[in-house]
C-alpha cells in the first residue's frame, strides 16, 4: 500500500515537471520564432538599402563614364592623328 501511494505520488510529480517543461519549451520555441521573424525582417531591410545604394553608385559612375566619351575621343584621335608623326615620319 505505501508503495502505490509512493509511485503515485512520484508520477503527480513526473507529470507536473513533464507539463512545466512543455510550456517552457514551447513559450522558448515561441521566442525563438519570434527572433527568427525579427532578424529576417532586419536583413530584407539591410538587403534593400544595400542594393539601393549599389544602383545608386552604378548610376553615378555610368553617368560619370558617359561624361568622358567625348574627351576620349579627342584623346583617341590626337593619338592617331599623331603617332604616325612622332614614330616615323617627324
């Protein structure tokens, strides 16, 4: 008689730590969903504005290279006009 009453009294508490421990697990698993949310949400941000500032900086420096074609160009053609002069025929 006192053994059912000690394994009963033992599995009240086997079930009491069982059920504790469930809802810590999933208020921790909560939590962690929760964390996992947040940081996603955190790098889309960081993505967008990353990739924003790389067109940005794309723009400017295409702009920055169509700018110098036509010095290029009087570059290229003094160059060719000239060569000829200089290497052989001065």
């Amino acid at each position: 008689m006192f053994s059912n009453y000690w394994k009963k009294k033992q599995d009240g508490r086997f079930d009491m730590l069982h059920h504790t421990l469930e809802k810590m697990v999933g208020r921790e698993a909560e939590f962690r969903r929760e964390v996992d949310a947040r940081h996603e949400k955190r790098l889309d941000n960081i993505e967008s504005l990353l990739s924003s500032r790389f067109e940005s900086r794309l723009s400017t420096i295409e702009g920055q290279l169509k700018g110098m074609n036509g010095t290029l160009s009087i570059i290229k053609e003094w160059f060719v006009n000239n060569a000829g002069k200089k290497l052989g025929g001065g």
